[in-house]
C-alpha cells in the first residue's frame, strides 16, 4: 500500500512540476514580450531620428524583474565583424552580469546584431537602386522592427531566453540599433525545483507515512476478524490433548458481513461435528457389536473337534447364524451412519393413500397375524417413499416379535391438526413407562427384548428417517396392553391434477 501510495504520488508530483516548468517557460516569454511592447510605446512617445538615443533612452527607462535584463546596442551599416563592438547599454543588475559574462550568450547577441546589420545594408542598396523612395525625416513606431521570436539558449554557463529586436529610422539609415531582452530561464527553473524540493517533497514524505499508517490501521481493522477466525479454527483442530474439540464455535464482532461469515463458519462446524459425531458413533458400534459374534465363532472354531462330524455341522450352523447376524447389523449400522448426510432422504410431493395401500400388502408377508386397517385418509405429504415404507415395515416387524401369533396388528392413516399421521399398533407385550423414552436410542431395547432376537437398531433407524422427513415420532403402550406407534409427518396439499 505505501508503495502505491508513493508511486501515485510521485507521478503526481512529477507530472505538476513538468506543468509548472511549462508555465514557467511560458510566463518568461510573456515578459520578454510585454518588455519588446515598451520599446513600441517608447519610440511613439518620443521623437527623435537618432537610432543611439533611441535605443540607450529605451533600455534606461525598462523596468525588468530579477531575472531579467535589458540590452541595447547602436552600430553603424557596414561594421560586419563583431570583434570592436562597443559595450552593450544594459539595465538589469545582477541578471546582466551573469548573462554578459557568458561567452556563448554573449555570441549569440552579437550574431543577432550582425544579422540585423546585414538586413539594414541589404536594404540600403535597395533604396539607393530605386531613387523614388525618399527618407521619412520623422521618428516613428516603424523605427522598433519586428523582434525575432523568442529564443532559447542552453550554455555551459546558463539557461537563457531573449527576444533580439533590430531597431532602424529613416531618417538614419546608416545605424542600426539592437533592443534586447534577456531572461535568466535557468534561475526560474531553479526556484521551482528549489520550491518542489522545499514543499512538495516532505509533503508527499508525510501523506505517504500517514497513508501507510491509516492502511495500516484499516487493514488491522479489517484482517482482525480473519485472525480471530484463525485462532478460533486453529483452537477447534487442536482441542483437548490434541484432539479436535467440535463443540467449540466462532464468535466475530464487527460488520454483518464478518457476523454473516462466523455464522456460515458455524455451520460448517456443525456439520463437520455431525459428520465427526457419525463417525465415532459408527465405530464405536462396530467395534462394539461386532466383537460379541466374532468371540463365539472364533471360541467354537478354536474347540472344533474335526474329527467330530456331527460336532463340525453344529459349529458350521452356528457361525453361519452368527455371520447372518454381523450382516444383518452392519447394514442396520451403514444406514444409521447414512442417515446423517444431507441426500440421504429425497423429499417429493407423495399422495399417501395409495403409498398406504402397497405398504399394507407388504406387511402381510411379515407373518401369520390378524392384519387390520383401522383408516384411511387421502392426504399428502412431502416424503421419501422408499425411506418412509423402510421405517413402517421396521415397525410393523416390530410388532410381530412382540406380539403372538394370530393376535392384531393395525394400521392407520388419518390427518390432524395439519400433519399426516400413520400407526401402526399391537396387542402384544407392551413397553414400560421407564423404557419408552429411550427405546429410540442406538442398541436400546425394553425389558422383555431378552425374548426377542435384534440389536436394538431399528426403531433408531425409524428415529433417524422420521428426523429426515421433519416428522415426529411417538409411542402409546403400557406393560401387557400392547403398543401403538405414531409417525407424524407435515401434510400438503396436492393441486388439482399433480402427480406426486
């Protein structure tokens, strides 16, 4: 930043100081201009024939400015060599001094003077060729020519403009005089180099400390809400004895924007727990699960008696009953980790009357009971159908393990109060009070489960699909009188003519 900071600003200043050596230049010649101006008013205001006293009375009433310095020179048509000059007529100062003693300067005058000599005897011969023209006695304007532009001189010793103008009468044709105006271009330059070095530089030393200083302040400001994100994630990821600790969450103060990033930075984290939590979850009940049917087959292989062949039948069974039984509690386990992700439920608009119906049908392969509808409603609801038929069946299985044969199981779909509810109840064991509130929960299983085979997955299971649908699940039962499940799901409402 302060880098940028100092390059525009030295652009900047370069670019003024070109302009203001421009204007300089300009403001020279303007004078040099307005000076050539005062020798017009000059011989309109006085008559006189004599181009000397014309030119010394102009260069002794000139007012220049410091740099400036005003030359005056009469010489005679004829005098071409420059070597026995006499000494210039000069107001000025210090100005003059420094431009007459500068050999090149000096040159260049008296090549303006031979010049305008050589012009004057050029004319001369033309007059005197044609005997019609005849002197003006007078003093007039016309005796200031008109001057040679401005011209710049670089020397070794300076850096010069001037304005050189030739100076003629009639009435003196033999003269010929020299007016001019010199201007120290190299002085002025100075002072406004001397004023960017003096004022523009240490300002611009200042702007770009106090720039770096405020980008400074801004981008702590501004980064500080980063830093605090970086602490905060790098405190997460090494946790507890270097350990990720996933209950911890961002905090930011500051603008919305920052307060909007630390919330999308939460739900990262609140998925990244899930995910986590899923994990450890998963392999925990592996670990733990699976080690019981391992033990015993390895136990029954290791007292394998292979000479034994009814003794190897029996073993065989039995590991391949315990092997169906790691099967069966693997795929339990696989969907209960899949449960937690996102896709694991593609909710569509669902009529669940006929859904009702295949399901129904289904159920009645489960076993030999008295297989009853108790309602039916036409009611719709967003919901996954493959998912929402695997967690009524995993009830109506359910029900058969606590229940005899030929007792009743129900089903039902009614719609209250806004939600579609499907049950599904038995008149079997029933479930006590104490056990209804965790029977949902992973491996969980009542008190009479000793009678019945499972891993205390299912109703999990059935947990985890109601949560995907935003649905709610409950449970009637008393100890003997059987138990009545509820599976509560938003209802909708179906256009007219919409296929679900």
């Amino acid at each position: 930043m302060a880098a940028l900071a100092a390059l525009g600003l030295a652009a900047t200043g370069a670019l003024a100081y070109f302009v203001e050596l421009r204007r300089t230049d300009a403001r020279i010649t303007d004078s040099l201009g307005r000076a050539v101006e005062e020798l017009y008013t000059y011989a309109a205001n006085h008559s006189t024939s004599s181009v000397e006293r014309l030119v010394s009375g102009a260069v002794a009433q000139s007012v220049n400015a410091s740099y400036e310095c005003t030359l005056g020179q009469a010489r005679a048509v004829g005098a071409a060599s420059n070597q026995d000059m006499p000494t210039w007529t000069h107001v000025g100062g210090a100005a003059c001094r420094r431009a007459l003693a500068d050999p090149a300067l000096a040159n260049a005058l008296a090549n303006a003077l031979v010049t305008a000599l050589a012009e004057a005897q050029a004319s001369a011969q033309a007059t005197t060729a044609n005997p019609a023209t005849t002197p003006n006695q007078a003093t007039t304007p016309n005796q200031a020519a008109q001057p040679i532009q401005a011209r710049h001189l670089t020397t070794p010793d300076g850096n010069w403009t001037y304005i050189a103008t030739p100076v003629r009468s009639l009435a003196e044709p033999a003269m010929v005089g020299l007016y001019t105006v010199v201007a120290d271009r190299g002085e002025q330059r100075a002072e406004v180099s001397a004023s960017y070095l003096m004022g523009y530089l240490p300002l611009a030393a200042l702007a770009v400390l106090l720039t770096t200083a405020a980008g400074w302040t801004v981008a702590g400001i501004i980064l500080r809400p980063l830093r605090q994100l970086t602490q905060a994630t790098h405190q997460i990821s090494t946790g507890r004895n270097n350990s990720p600790d996933m209950d911890q969450r961002v905090i930011l103060d500051g603008p919305s924007e920052v307060v909007a990033m630390a919330g999308a930075v939460n739900s990262l984290l609140a998925s990244v727990q899930q995910a986590w939590s899923s994990q450890q979850q998963f392999l925990d009940d592996v670990g733990h699960e699976l080690r019981t049917p391992l033990t015993v087959v390895r136990g029954h292989l290791e007292l394998l008696n292979v000479d034994d062949r009814d003794e190897v039948e029996a073993v065989r069974a039995l590991a391949l009953d315990e092997v169906e039984r790691m099967e069966r509690l693997t795929a339990s386990l696989t969907m209960l980790a899949r449960a937690e992700r996102s896709d694991f439920v593609e909710l569509k608009p669902l009529a669940l009357g006929p859904w009702f119906d295949e399901v129904t049908d289904k159920a009645r392969a489960l076993a030999e009971r008295d297989w009853r509808i108790s309602g039916r409603a036409e009611v719709a609801a967003l919901a996954d159908g493959h998912r929402l038929t695997e967690a009524v069946l995993e009830l109506a299985a359910n029900a058969v393990k606590h229940s005899a044969n030929g007792s009743s199981i129900a089903f039902s779909l009614t719609e209250e109060a806004g939600w579609a509810v499907i049950g599904v109840r038995d008149w079997g064991d029933g479930i006590g009070q104490e056990d209804q509130n965790r029977i949902f929960g992973r491996f969980e299983r009542g008190q009479n489960a000793h009678q019945t085979e499972g891993a205390g997955l299912g109703l999990a299971i059935v947990g985890r699909i109601v949560t995907a649908h935003h649905g709610q699940l409950g449970v009637e039962s008393a100890p003997g009188q059987g138990a009545g499940f509820k599976l509560l799901l938003p209802a909708i409402s179906l256009a007219p003519g919409e296929v679900p």
